[in-house]
C-alpha cells in the first residue's frame, strides 16, 4: 500500500464515500479509512431526499445512471396544518396548505417527463452506488482500523492507526459521523441540543398511487412527512414526543398500523408496513469552527439538524462540493492544499450555511411543534399567504432544493 495520499477521508458512510468519489473525480489522491471490518449496505428500508442540485452532482460523477432507475421523483411537496385525529377527516385540517409544485421552476431530469424538486432512495442503492464508484476509481480503502492519532506537520499530516500503521495526508478530512471521534481529537467545539424528540421511521405499501407528492403535515406533537417511493410505496419519517414515541413504538403491530393510518389519512387508500419500525432521538449539533490545522469537517461531524425539511444529507452533499471546488482551486494556483488560508475559505463558505439551516429547520420545528391556539391559526395564515405568491414560493423550493447561494461548479445547473 502506498503510504502518500493528497488527502485522507476517514469514513465511509453515505457523506464519506461521497466525499471521497468527489475529491477523486478532481484528481486527487484519497484514502479512505474507516474503522468497520469492511463495506456497510444496510438493508433496511431507510430513505434519504436527495435535491435536485444534489442530483446535479451525482450526475457529474457519474453515479445518476445506476441511481436514477431506482429514484421516486418529487413533483410536488404538500404542506398541511393537521391534526392527528384523522388528516382527512371533519376537523383534521387546522387551516393553511401549501403547494410547492415543481413545474413552478421547471427543473427537469432526461428520465423524467415532467420536473421534478428532488428524489428520494433507498439508503441500500446510494451507498451499493457509492460503493460501485469506488471500485472503479483510484481510491485506496483501509478497513477495520480507527484513527489513533493526528500529528500535522510542515508538509503534511501523519495519520496513525490503531495497529500501529500510518499513512501521510496533506489534508484529513473527518465524515465520521455526529459523534466524530476525529472532532475530538482535534479539539473542535460544537453547539447542541436534544429537541426530546424521536423519528420512528418505517415504509408503507398503499393501494393508491402517490402521484410524486412529498406530504410534510405539521402536528402538534411533530412534522410528519410521507415520502414517495417507488412501486406505490411510501417512507414515514414521524415525529414524537420521546415518552410518546416510546409507548408507540411498544404497541403492538396491530395497534401501531391504526395510529399510523389516522396520521396519514386516506388519500393512499389501505396500506401496511412493509419494513422494521426503527427509531433514532433527535438533536441538533453545529460546529462553529469547520477546520484545524490540515483538518476539516464534513457532513454529519460538522451539522446534525432536525428532518423537518429534509436537508441534513443535502448539507453533507454541499460541503463535499464546496471542499472540492477551494481545493482544486487552491492546487491550480500552487497553494498547498492543507494550509489554513485554503481551509479557512472552505469554512467561511460552509459556516453560514451551515448555520442558517440549523436556525431555520430548529424555528420550523418549534414554531409547528404546538397546539396553542393564536399560534396554529397564524400558522394557517402564513401557509395561506405564501401559497399565493408564488416568488415566494419558488424562494422556498429553491432552499429544499440546496439552489441558493454560491453554488459549488458540482452542483451548478448542467
């Protein structure tokens, strides 16, 4: 194995594998180190949203072609003010939806007859993708083996494994989750909370079609979005209380396939569960500072936010290309790549981003996650306003669509 690499990407989740294709595809040199004994493809229903400037980059690197075929587009998001006593019913609705159709900015995909604002897949076909990619590029991969140590230098960093090997990097970049070890070691600090909140997710078979429609319902007790996928199947991303979250989680199948049916309502016809209920708590972590010396954050180790809009893997997607794009310039012009003046423009670039979003979907969060009165017949009247005016509407779905801002060359329109 060689032993020099221009940068080292340590995880090889969804956000690292990614990173690595990407940093690859510009040229270079990337080892990938991650502590698991080898590949992980879980196979268990979980989705992820990916944006249609998301897309964009899949596209440049070449991943769209096996991806797409396995995609349910979204050709329209449906924001509802509900109730969880039956979404359909007399007195389900609270007042105020919202429609964001896609045909509004006209983002289309060749497989596609009509636009679409994102797509949503299997977590199992993005990582058996990234994981194709990576076979055929010139990535190194090391698995089984955590990072011990870090020690940067003049011109580099030496990495240390836990069995005692190293490798040499200009630069590390840490994917490694909320909980990054690497985070730690290098001493960056975070802001976080606990929301007391949990997402139990699981997917569902329905007689009807669900048209490409994404539903993001705000109940009292926490959004609750029905995601398309393909076949007439749908993924529930559902928001709860912990306590409550718990005592659903304990029902029975029976009895948690009612609950589930009043929350979603009858637009999809009968349905049932087709995978595992699972669980995760909910919090939010920001880092105020993304870089150290030879050293960033990407992806997860840099941002947790809440699922109430769907945006934390599209944050992850835009950090991966705003690093390829500072490094590949900062390399043009003969600078080293590891330097702190190079990274500090990645996490200028990324801060407010990052930063914005976290704000955004923690109000969102707050502001839906209520039953007081004045407060849930506001929220109808602002659905309503904005449901007609349509810039406005079009300013929305061009943030679920990670299309605001300076946009990394990956992720500019094709």
């Amino acid at each position: 194995m060689e032993h020099r690499f221009d940068i080292a990407v340590v995880g090889a989740g969804m956000a690292g594998r990614l990173m690595a294709l990407a940093l690859d595809h510009a040229g270079f040199s990337v080892v990938q180190i991650d502590r698991a004994p080898g590949p992980m493809i879980p196979n268990d229903g979980r989705t992820t949203a990916i944006a249609y400037a998301g897309i964009r980059l899949l596209k440049r690197l070449g991943l769209w072609e096996e991806l797409g075929p396995k995609a349910a587009f979204i050709t329209d998001i449906l924001v509802s003010n509900g109730q969880p006593h039956g979404r359909f019913r007399k007195g389900g609705l609270t007042g105020g939806q919202l429609h964001f159709p896609a045909t509004l900015l006209g983002e289309n995909d060749p497989s596609q007859e009509e636009p679409a604002l994102g797509a949503i897949l299997e977590n199992k076909d993005l990582l058996g993708a990234f994981l194709n990619g990576t076979e055929r590029s010139s990535i190194t991969q090391i698995y089984g083996r955590a990072v011990a140590a870090l020690d940067p230098h003049t011109s580099g960093t030496t990495v240390t494994l836990d069995d005692g090997d190293s490798v040499e990097a200009s630069l590390v970049v840490a994917c490694d989750g909320k909980g990054s070890p690497l985070r730690s070691l290098k001493g960056l600090q975070v802001i976080r909370w606990n929301y007391r909140q949990k997402a139990i997710i699981f997917n569902i078979a329905h007689q009807r079609p669900h048209g490409g429609v994404a539903h993001e319902i705000f109940y009292p007790e926490g959004p609750f979005a029905i995601l398309p996928m393909p076949n007439n199947q749908s993924s529930i991303v559902w928001t709860e209380r912990k306590d409550t979250a718990d005592s659903y989680l304990a029902l029975s199948n029976e009895a948690f396939l009612a609950a589930a049916r009043e929350r979603v309502g009858n637009h999809l016809g009968d349905f049932d569960i087709v995978t595992p209920r699972q669980s995760y708590p909910l919090s939010l972590l920001y880092a105020p500072k993304l870089h150290a010396e030879r050293f960033v954050l990407a992806g997860d180790a840099a941002h947790g936010i809440h699922p109430i809009a769907g945006q934390g893997f599209n944050l992850g997607i835009k950090d991966i290309a705003a690093l390829v794009d500072v490094l590949t310039e900062a390399q043009r012009a003969g600078l080293d790549i590891g330097h702190g003046t190079v990274l500090g423009e990645y996490d200028r670039w990324r801060r407010f981003d990052g930063a914005a979003l976290s704000i955004g979907t923690d109000v969102l969060n707050r502001l839906f996650s209520n039953n007081w009165g004045p407060l849930k017949h506001a929220r109808g009247l602002g659905l309503g306003v904005v449901q007609r005016i349509d810039p406005l509407r079009c300013f929305f779905m061009k943030v679920s669509g990670s299309d605001l801002g300076q946009l990394p060359s990956l992720m500019q329109p094709l």
